[in-house]
C-alpha cells in the first residue's frame, strides 16, 4: 500500500548559503551586511554562489523534487543536505539534528543509518558481482557477510534483479546499473535516499519505466526522498512536490498543479508553459461553486449531471463531458456536491488558467 506523506519534518534546511572561492567567508560577510548580489560577489571577491538563501522541508513519505537548469545550484544543494558540502551559513536539520554540529563520527553514523544517496554515475565496482554491489554499503558498516547478502539480495529482489545477483557490472544495460545503484542505497533500510539525476543518461523509454518503479518503490517502503532533475516532466512524474531553482535561488516550492496554476514569476511560467495539463490538473482546481454555476443556469437540475470526485484529471473530466449531453461535471466530496465543471471551467483547465483569472476573464 502507498504510504502517504505526514506533517513530520526528516529534513528541515533554513536559510542556507553556499559560496565557492577563496575569500567565501568575506563574501558571506558582505551578504550580510550589504546584501551584495551574486553578480557583484563574483567580481568583487571572485568568489561563486552556488546555493542562495535556501529554505525547505521536507516531510515524512514525501518525494521532494529539486529542479532547474544546469548551473542553477540544484546538486549543490543535495549535497548540503548530507553535508557532503558544507553550508556557508545557515542550517540543515536531519531528524533535528543539525548536521554541521555532528563530529566525523555522527556524521558517518547519520549517513550510514539514516540517507542513502544515489548519483547519476552509479560508480559499480567493476571487479565485484552485482550482489557484492548491492551490499557493499552493509559492509563497509561492518555487516556480517551472510547478513549482509541477505539484505542485499531483498533489495535486488525488490528493484527486479532477483536473477542477476552473481553477474559484473559490464553485464548489465545503464537501467540495470543504476537499479544496483538503488538497491544498494536501500539495503542499509534509510529514511531519507538522495538522487541526483540518476536516470538522465537513459533511453527515455527505460527512464520512464525508472521513474515509475522509484515513485512505486518509495511509496511501498513508506521512505522519503529527494530527487534532483533538469526536466519537469521527470519532476511531474516522480514528486510529490517541486522546488523550482535560478540561480541557486529556490523561486518556488508546490504540487506540480500549484507550479502550472500559479506560477510565482514569469520564469516559472515560461518554463511550465509546454507541460500537458491533462493528468496534471485535478477536478477540484477547475470546478467553480455550486451557487454560481446555478446563478448562471437558474432552474438547472444539478441532480441529472455526471459525476465525478475532486481527484477527477482534465483527460477524465474531458470523457465524462464527452459522455454526457450536458454541459457540466458535478463534483462530489463524501456524497455532497461541492462544485461544478463547467466547459468554459474545463477548457480554461486544459489552458492552465486559475479559476481567480476565468470569474475575472468572465
């Protein structure tokens, strides 16, 4: 059964600063104090500004998406959340723990029990089979070996490689590999897996089947996680929510359908503008309320029209209307009818225009 995400924070990053360079302490001074663009950091200290003021939360059973485009600060930010980097300034909190508080020791502790991490070079060890692959992280924690293939055959037996335990690497197609990569991160049983780009390589067919056995997977075993991607339609896809990153600035954080209804600046809207909003956008999105819909139908019998539930996608609202020779879908939450879609409503969907711009635009 799918977990569901909760309201328990696993990672909580507060204000978080990363800057490259020499004199990164006297930039971040000048930040501070006189609130110095990225811009005037690199020409006035040389120095580069990979992650600006980031804040998010990430919860329990959630899969967090991070996206933007090349040099936009995104795996620099994953790498903070591991403290494979360390922040500038500011804070990130793992299970409450602040990560640069921990010693050498904590901090390997955290890692090993706690965040397993998946990169886009799986880096297999070309000389070790697939199930010493698989349980290599159990052994560097020391594992016993016949406990530790155990573990590591039950992950490879949940990422499809239950046959291929005791072939090489250089066997395996790049889908193959990066599920070794998976089952390796999860045989030491995490909270919290990182990914940094771990399908871009792949064929889009093979990527596609990828992104759906990861979201499947990370559900079944109630993890958490962070994925970080350059192409939205992965993030659509895979997350339950989306940060949109410039600049190593986070300009938005939301559900995919929040992103393409509401973007917050035009960047945001020039980059959602080609998403299909057909199993994007939800029924309760589009529906406008009962009382307007009968203002503008008076005598209407809201009784006789199809129905459907507030989780009801454009492509499905678009049958039922097809379906019917009315001209509205009736929204129904716990057996009450909490809105209507209308055509103008469904087309202004399909458009990805806000209810609040369809009553003004009316």
């Amino acid at each position: 059964m799918a977990s569901i995400h909760t309201n328990e924070v696993l990672i909580d990053c507060q204000s978080v600063w990363k800057i490259f360079g020499d004199k990164a302490p006297a930039a971040m001074e000048a930040v501070a104090k006189r609130g110095l663009s990225k811009k005037q950091i690199l020409q006035q200290y040389n120095c580069v500004v990979g992650v600006s003021d980031a804040s998010l939360q990430v919860h329990r059973g959630e899969i967090f998406c991070i996206m933007g485009l090349s040099g936009s600060g995104k795996s620099t930010l994953i790498r903070l959340l591991n403290r494979l980097i360390a922040p500038s300034f500011g804070k990130v909190l793992v299970k409450g723990r602040d990560l640069s508080a921990l010693d050498a020791t904590e901090l390997r502790q955290m890692r090993a029990q706690n965040i397993g991490m998946v990169f886009q070079s799986v880096a297999l060890l070309p000389h070790r089979t697939v199930l010493e692959n698989a349980a290599f992280g159990l052994e560097v924690q020391g594992i016993a070996k016949a406990e530790r293939n155990r573990t590591a055959q039950a992950a490879l037996e949940k990422v499809g490689l239950g046959d291929w335990l005791n072939r090489y690497p250089a066997e395996l197609s790049g889908g193959m590999q990066q599920r070794v990569g998976l089952a390796r991160a999860i045989a030491s049983d995490p909270e919290i897996i990182l990914m940094d780009e771990p399908f871009s390589a792949l064929d889009p067919l093979i990527r596609r089947q990828l992104q759906d056995e990861f979201r499947q997977l990370t559900k079944e075993l109630g993890k958490s996680a962070v994925f970080i991607t350059h192409d939205l339609d992965e993030a659509i896809r895979i997350g339950d929510r989306i940060a949109i990153m410039k600049d190593g600035v986070i300009i938005q954080v939301g559900t995919a359908e929040d992103i393409v209804l509401n973007p917050a600046d035009q960047y945001v809207a020039d980059f959602v503008a080609g998403i299909s909003r057909l199993h994007l956008i939800k029924a309760h999105s589009v529906m406008v309320p009962v009382a307007d819909y009968q203002r503008q139908h008076p005598g209407s019998d809201i009784g006789t029209l199809a129905r459907t539930s507030p989780e009801a996608d454009i492509d499905e609202l678009i049958g039922l209307a097809m379906q019917s020779d009315r001209d509205a879908v009736a929204v129904l939450d716990s057996g009450t009818v909490v809105g209507i879609v209308t055509a103008r409503s469904l087309l202004a969907g399909v458009k990805g225009t806000p209810i609040g711009e369809q009553a003004a635009a009316a």
